[in-house]
C-alpha cells in the first residue's frame, strides 16, 4: 500500500486517523494513570500507618475502633490508660436494625478488632443503641445491649476460628453482659 501524504487523504481517512489517535492517546493516559494511581494508594496506605505510629496509643486504639465501625454508626469511642497500666476501652455504636445477632455481629468485630491489635488493650465496653418507640409513637435512640470482654478471657479465644463462630458463638458465650433491653429482637 501506497504511504499517502496528509493532505491527500480523503475526510473520511482524515476522520479515521484522528479518531485513531485520540484513541491511542486516551489508551496511554490512562495506562499511566492506572500505573501511578496503585502507586499513589500504596504511599497513601504507609503514610497513614506512619502516622498512626506517631499518635499516642490511645489515639491508635480509637482509631482501630474507628477503622471497624462505620462512621454514621458510632456514636463514641475512648481509650484510656488505666492505673495498673494498658488500656480501658469504651465503645458505643448505632444499629438501626435492633436485632440481636447484628448488634452481636457488630461486637465481635470490635473485640476481636481490639484484642488481635497487638495494643495493650485490657478491657473493652460496649454499647449498642438502637431507635425504640414508646407506646405514644415517639422515637428515641436507647442502649439495647451493653456487654464486656476482658484480656483474661479474650487471651483464651481463637481468633482464627471463623467469623460465623466468632461472631455468633464463641465471643457471645464469652462476654459479660451488663444489661439487655426488653424490646432487643433475636
């Protein structure tokens, strides 16, 4: 095939190879743009850990917390240092279902989330809301369930036992449970 000077080239041809080269064009800026973005995520990714490091622990330790639950759903969360050392923890969450094997879900997914962190973390509290409505209709948001792990009991445990377990056998025959709430579903 004859090489055709541009000016020879019909429209259509004309068409053709632009179309062409913008695709090719297109092409490469989006391999690069893949290839630097994986890239971007993994210096993201050690930033935020070397960050992490440089908070004090009981920052880390609400931030494990945090990293766990989704942000619309907590409510509150505190680390603090108790007096013969290591770490109290405090945690309160939403769960707008208010049944009792998704609010189980949700705290063995803390503790275990706590006590797998390598953090000196030596108790764990946790409270779980839910919307109720009273006999008039009005809603409010109340604590269904408050319960509590320590590290004595939480050393025991295989965290490597499957989540379905962990999450509805072994954790909730292990923790205390403080108070249920009536209206708590199954």
């Amino acid at each position: 095939m004859a090489k055709k000077e541009w000016k020879d080239l019909t429209r259509k041809e004309k068409r053709t190879a632009i179309i062409a080269l913008a695709v090719i064009v297109l092409a490469v800026f989006t391999v690069i743009g893949v290839a630097t973005s994986g890239g971007d995520k993994q210096e993201q990714d050690k930033q935020q850990q070397a960050s992490q490091q440089n908070q004090p622990e009981d920052k880390q330790i609400e931030q494990i917390v945090r990293d766990t639950v989704k942000a619309e759903n907590l409510r509150e969360v505190r680390a603090t240092e108790q007096v013969d050392g290591g770490y109290g923890v405090f945690v309160k969450f939403y769960d707008k279902y208010g049944i009792k094997g998704v609010i189980g879900e949700q705290m063995a997914d803390i503790y275990k989330a706590l006590y797998t962190s390598g953090k000196d973390v030596r108790t764990v509290s946790i409270v779980a809301n839910t919307t109720l409505t009273d006999q008039y209709g009005n809603e409010s948001e109340e604590a269904v369930l408050k319960t509590t792990l320590d590290k004595a009991v939480a050393d025991k445990v295989n965290f490597n036992a499957s989540e379905a377990d962990l999450q509805y056998s072994i954790l909730p025959g292990l923790w205390t449970v403080n108070s249920t709430h009536p209206a708590l579903r199954d």
